[in-house]
C-alpha cells in the first residue's frame, strides 16, 4: 500500500473510532450504561446467557430457562454462530455490549469512508461519509439491538466492491457475496435483506444478462455463507408465532408518515429532552409511539442535507439516487397496508419497513460525499444543495404552525399516519407536538448551522470552506443524535439483584409461572432467565408458537392447575390476586404473592399408554398415575434416563419440542412428539434406556452447503483467471507477430 493510501485509511480509521466512541457514549458516566427499552427485555438477557455459554466452554445453542427451553441458536438475535460473538461476549455482559457496538460502529465509519472515496474521490467527502454512517439517527436509535448494528457494520463493505464506475469482475462479486453472507450470521434479517437489495440494485445498473449473472452468483454465494444461520432461522420461523404472520397492525405500525422528512433535520422534532439533555420517552408525540420513532429516526443534520443536495445533480449519484428512492418506497408503500404484503411468505414476518432508513442514511452519506467533492466548484449548483435544506425546513415550519395554530390541518395529517386516531388521542399529540417543535434549543442551534451551511454552499472553494463544511456537518450529528439514548445504571438493565427477582430466586424454583403481570417490571420475560430462574414465559421475536400456546392455557383455561403441575411449574406468582397454593413470600411493591404449589410434579416421568388419547393426555390420571424415573444423566443438552415397567408407556420430557433434539431408546432413533410444551416418547414395556441429547443438523448441514460453494467458488475463479490469463497470452502473441513482420529476402 502507498503511503498516502495508507495514511488515509488510518484518518478514516481515526475519525471513526472517535465518531463511534461519541455515538455509543462511551465513557460519557462513571456509572452510565447506555439504556433503551428493549435492553432489559431481550438484549441484556441474550449478552448474558451468550457470557454464560462461553464461560462454560460452549456456544449458546440452547435454554433451558427461556419457556419450557429454547434454540438460542436458532433464533438468530444471539448471533451464535458470528466469529467475532466468540471473543466479544468472553467480557461481563455490559462491555462485551459496548465494545460490540463500538467495534462494529467503527466498521461501518471505514467502510463507508472507503465506499465514499471510491465514488467521490475526495477525503474530506469520505470524512462527512463517515459522520453521517456513525452519527446518523438511522443507527444511533437502534443501538440498544446490538445484533442490528453488528449487521449495519457490514452493510457499506458489502457495497464497496460492486461501487467502481466499470462493472465489477468475478472477484468482486465473490467478495460482496462472502460478506453479505458473513452479515447473515450477525443475526439480523431485516438489515440482511436491505443490504442485499441493495447490492442487487447496484448490480442491475449492468448490461442485463451480464447483470443477471452477477446477481445470480452474489445471492448464491451470500445464501451459502449465511446458510449456517439461515437455515436453523427458517425451521424455526416455520414453528414459532411468526409462522402465522404478523397482523397489520404489527407489521405496519413502523411504515412511513408524512412527518418523516422533518426528522432528517431536527434532531429533537417529535421528543423533547430530559434536564440531562437525553429524549424524554413520555414527551414524543410520533405517530405510533417512542418505538416507531426509533425505528424511523433518520435525523443527519441540515448541513449534511446541503451536501446532499449538492450532490445529488452529479452524473456518478445517479445510482445511488435510484438506491435512495427504491428503500424510501419500502416504507411508503408500506403505510397503505397492501394486502399482498401480509400474503407473502417472508415479507409478513418481518416488522418495521422503516428500517430501509439505514439504506436511506448511507445513500446520504455517498450523496454528501459527492457534494463535498464538488463544493464551491459551480455556484449554480450550490442552490441545490440550499433547495434541499429549503425543502426540510418548509415542511418543518408547516408542521409547527399545523399544531399551534391549524388544528385540522395536523390531525388530518396524523390520521394518515394512524388508522382510527380518536380525537383525543389527536389533543394528546398536539399538546405533545407543540413544546417539541417550538422549544428554543436545540431549534435556534441547528438553524443557526443551516445557514451557515448555506454561506458555505454559495462560497468558492477553499481549504477553509471545506473544513467549514465537514465542521458544520459534525457539529449537529455529534451534539444531538447521540442523545436518545440515555445512560443508566447497570441497575436498569439487569434485574438479579431487585426485590422481586431475589425474591424468587431465594425459593430456587424448578420452574416459574406469573399470572397477569405487569407489562414493564423487574420480573418481566428474560429477566428472570438471565437471572437463573426458569420461566414458562419468555420474549422473543420468534417465540415458539406451542410455547405460547401453553402459557396462555396456563394462565386463561388451567382452573384447577393440572397442566400448570403437569409440566412441573412449583411456583406461581400472582398479582393483586388470590394465591394458588401455599404462599411462601410476598413482594408488596409490586402486589405480587409467591405461592408454593406442593402438588407440582417432577418431570421426566411415566406414565401408562392409555392416559393419552387422540394425541391429548389425561391430566387428571397423569397427575394420579405419574411414576418417577432414574435420571442417569441431565445436562443442558442430554438427557438420560433409565425406565422400567412391566407395560408400555409414555415418557414424559419437560424440554420443549425442537426438530434438532435425537430421541433414543436403548441407542436406537425413535420419533418424539409435541405435547404439554415438551415431549412424549412411546416406550415399550420392559427395562430401557431413554437418551436425548441436541444435534443441530440444520446448523451443520448449513455449515456444509457454506464449505461446498466456498470451495466451488475459489476453484471456479482460480480457473477462470487462468483461462482470462491464457487469452491476454494469446492476444499479445498475435499482436506481436503482426507487429513485427518477417525480413526481406536478399
């Protein structure tokens, strides 16, 4: 590497480091972890069991906590099977967060440094790339899903081969697919299919069949990589909630709005800030709620819409422009609730459209580079750029004065944003909307940079207007989106110590049951897993449909408790409302009684063939004739035990039903079956061995196809460059022999 290249990349590696370390506030408290809602409810949790896993020398393929057990694995948001998870989560849950943000931040500030310098050819252009990519409110929201930006790290280096003005060769191709396929493990749908529509985008731009081509090998090769991930995600959807589809409601509520394109400007357009400076939750008045605000956060600063702007009537933003419209029209088209959305296979199980917003921000981040390349070049083109910024700040000002001052102007524009909005509901949101967008600061901060950025795009070009501009478009970036995340305790991120969890787990209960809980609290769904407590109960994106089946029977139609101690529930916990069983403790800031239920059996267990009929058990006779069982061995992942009974029978296993458990009896394979969240085994009479132990064929077999096209892959280049080697050999022999022709005779 020359030694400017080299000097460049370490500036782009500087720049993004210290952009990521901002982003993440990193560093920020003493005592502050950065905290958003969904934290305690899932990603804590999962950094914690994926701790766990590595310190007992194992990846963390299964629960036993989480519902009546769990394929972590294949679920996807653990990211299992991402090498880079295996050194991360060796830290305490907190850091190996932080430092998976901070690392894969950094990735995407020098991907999209590198990806901007390609197409600009100007490093002050990549250094406002970069800003944006690792600044930008399309990431800074969605840090508390840790999996989401381990994904977005790799989203510009996917793009960055297939970006050279001249179609890119085999070679290319082959890299973006390893890449992408490399994202898939990561654990991210949603971001994994953006980034390869995006790259199939790019690639279209080609003459067709050989565009095709590339398509074809890009998608083949990505499938491949990811397939180790990809596959055990796909079982798994087919058995869990997601199976059904989303309803309209869950699948749109993250669309697009008429308001989104204030939210590109101003950082703190629909949520004012608490006194520390960080969004205050209550005050937003977005449509739909905080969540739908960070998941269509998009904020990147007037000045960078400038750039933006500018570059946009450049030839080379042609594609990006295309790229640009393409992820835009995901969440508007999404916002009418077309029916053949809800229809499709894998499109009705992926929430938040808007999540395109993070194709969006880099397509701002390529168009700003563009623009900075061309700065003070054209003074023409210079109003372009003022347009853009016009257009942001028109449809903030109409905005405002609609909630201060024309009532029906804004409800008629929140209607098209949420179906059936009462009218108080609409009160509710003006009241909201109109301190947000009329409060001073940080208002009169970013208007002051949007003019500034206005004297700038009207200047010649200069050193110092340059630097002007990469200033102004960090300023606003560095200052605001960071703060919508606010820095917390590690308190209110994990629950172990609380009253309530300390509670429960002092009783050390085989396995847990809350009746009626409160939705956001110290016991809720992961938290008590995290903690070493098994609960029947459990979040997730793709919880097990049969899961969730039983716990609504447990808690809506189990009156006497016969399933509840069926399955081996000994604990139950109840809120503001009377104890079944014996109560053993109490937790009075949450109204919660803790009851022991002495009934409750011990799973695994026996019981006669004709308790279960029809594929139903009896539970009245398998509460009553339930014998106990030798258990051999009982790990995480096997199981072994020893029966004997002198007629056949049903064995009982409280381990939930998932295609990669191998039944056995006496070694021989045996087919176990679904019931009362775990499994039967039909077991003849006499003295058997019964064993179970976890063999995630899918991972392996994914595995397997990854290896395969691998391999096909690097043969297939290695020959093709050889035979493009043998014909440049050839056409020199041929030029040269016309070039110099044979000498006269004498």
């Amino acid at each position: 590497m020359r030694a400017g290249r080299r000097l460049t990349l370490i500036g782009f590696v500087a720049v993004s480091l210290a952009a990521a370390i901002i982003s993440a506030r990193i560093g920020v408290g003493s005592d502050g972890w950065l905290w958003n809602l969904d934290l305690p409810k899932i990603h804590y949790p999962l950094a914690s069991m994926f701790h766990e896993a590595l310190a007992e020398g194992r990846l963390p393929l299964w629960s036993d906590r989480l519902g009546m057990g769990f394929p972590l694995y294949a679920e996807g948001q653990i990211g299992a099977f991402y090498p880079p998870n295996w050194l991360i989560f060796r830290l305490d849950p907190l850091p190996a967060m932080d430092l998976s943000r901070f690392l894969h931040l950094t990735l995407a500030g020098v991907g999209a440094g590198l990806l901007a310098m390609r197409i600009s050819g100007s490093r002050a252009g990549a250094i406002v790339a970069i800003l944006i990519t690792v600044l930008g409110g399309a990431i800074v929201t969605k840090l508390e899903w840790w999996n989401l930006v381990a994904a977005y790290g790799w989203l510009p280096w996917i793009l960055l081969p297939l970006a050279g003005r001249s179609a890119p060769g085999r070679v290319a191709v082959a890299t973006s697919g390893v890449l992408w396929g490399v994202q898939a493990l990561a654990g991210h749908p949603n971001t994994w299919l953006l980034t390869g529509l995006a790259a199939v985008l790019l690639l279209l731009g080609r003459p067709f069949l050989p565009g095709v081509a590339r398509i074809a090998g890009f998608v083949v090769i990505g499938v491949a990589v990811g397939a180790v991930q990809l596959l055990p995600t796909l079982l798994l959807q087919n058995l869990s909630v997601r199976s059904l589809g989303l309803s309209a409601n869950d699948l749109f509520t993250s669309a697009s709005t008429p308001f989104d394109i204030i939210g590109l400007g101003f950082g703190n357009a629909f949520v004012r800030s608490d006194p520390d400076g960080t969004w205050s939750f209550p005050t937003t008045w977005y449509p739909d709620g905080i969540f739908a605000l960070l998941e269509a956060s998009a904020y990147v600063g007037l000045p960078a819409i400038g750039l933006a702007g500018l570059g946009l009537v450049h030839r080379r933003a042609r594609r990006w422009v295309l790229l640009g419209l393409v992820a835009a029209a995901i969440g508007i088209v999404a916002a009418f609730r077309p029916d053949w959305w809800q229809a499709t296979p894998l499109l009705n199980g992926l929430r938040s459209p808007v999540r395109s917003y993070l194709v969006i921000t880099l397509v701002i981040s390529v168009l700003a580079a563009i623009g900075a390349s061309r700065l003070g070049r054209d003074a023409g083109r210079g109003r372009a750029g003022l347009r853009a910024m016009g257009v942001v700040m028109a449809a903030y000002v109409v905005v405002a004065v609609a909630a201060r001052s024309v009532p029906a102007l804004f409800d008629w524009l929140m209607s098209l944003s949420v179906d059936g909005l009462p009218m108080e509901a609409a009160r509710a949101t003006r009241a909201n909307a109109v301190p947000a967008l009329t409060s001073l600061w940080p208002l009169s901060l970013e208007l002051a940079i949007g003019v500034a950025m206005g004297a700038i795009l009207l200047r010649r070009r200069s050193r110092f207007s340059v630097a002007a501009a990469v200033i102004a478009v960090a300023l606003p970036l560095a200052m605001l989106s960071p703060l919508a995340n606010p820095l917390r305790p590690a308190s209110d991120l994990t629950y172990a110590s609380s009253p309530f969890v300390a509670t429960l787990a002092a009783e050390a209960p085989r396995r847990v049951l809350t009746v009626n809980p409160p939705g956001y609290y110290s016991g809720m769904p992961n938290q008590l897993a995290a903690a070493g407590i098994a609960d029947v109960d459990m979040f997730s994106s793709l919880n097990l449909l049969a899961n969730d089946a039983m716990v609504r029977q447990l808690r809506d139609a189990d009156p006497d408790g016969l399933l509840r101690r069926a399955i081996g529930v000994d604990l139950v916990v109840t809120f503001d409302a009377p104890c079944p069983g014996r109560q053993v403790a109490g937790v009075p800031e949450h109204g919660a009684a803790i009851c022991r239920d002495d009934a409750s059996l011990s799973p695994p267990y026996w019981i006669p063939r004709d308790v279960v009929t029809a594929g139903q058990p009896d539970l009245v006779r398998v509460v009553a004739e339930h014998r106990e069982l030798t258990v051999v061995e009982d790990r995480l992942m096997s199981l072994e035990l020893h029966v004997d009974q002198t007629e056949p029978g049903w064995v009982y296993i409280d381990r939930a039903w998932w295609s990669g458990w191998r039944a056995t009896i006496d070694g021989a394979d045996v087919v176990a079956r679904s019931a009362m969240g775990g499994q039967w085994i039909d077991v003849p009479a006499g003295t058997h061995v019964i064993g179970l132990s976890l063999v995630p064929w899918d991972a392996w077999l994914g595995l397997g196809i990854g290896v395969g096209v691998m391999a096909t892959t690097v043969i297939w280049l290695g020959l093709a460059a050889r035979r493009d080697r043998r014909r440049a050999l050839g056409l020199v022999r041929r030029t040269s022999s016309r070039r110099w022709p044979t000498s006269p005779t004498h």
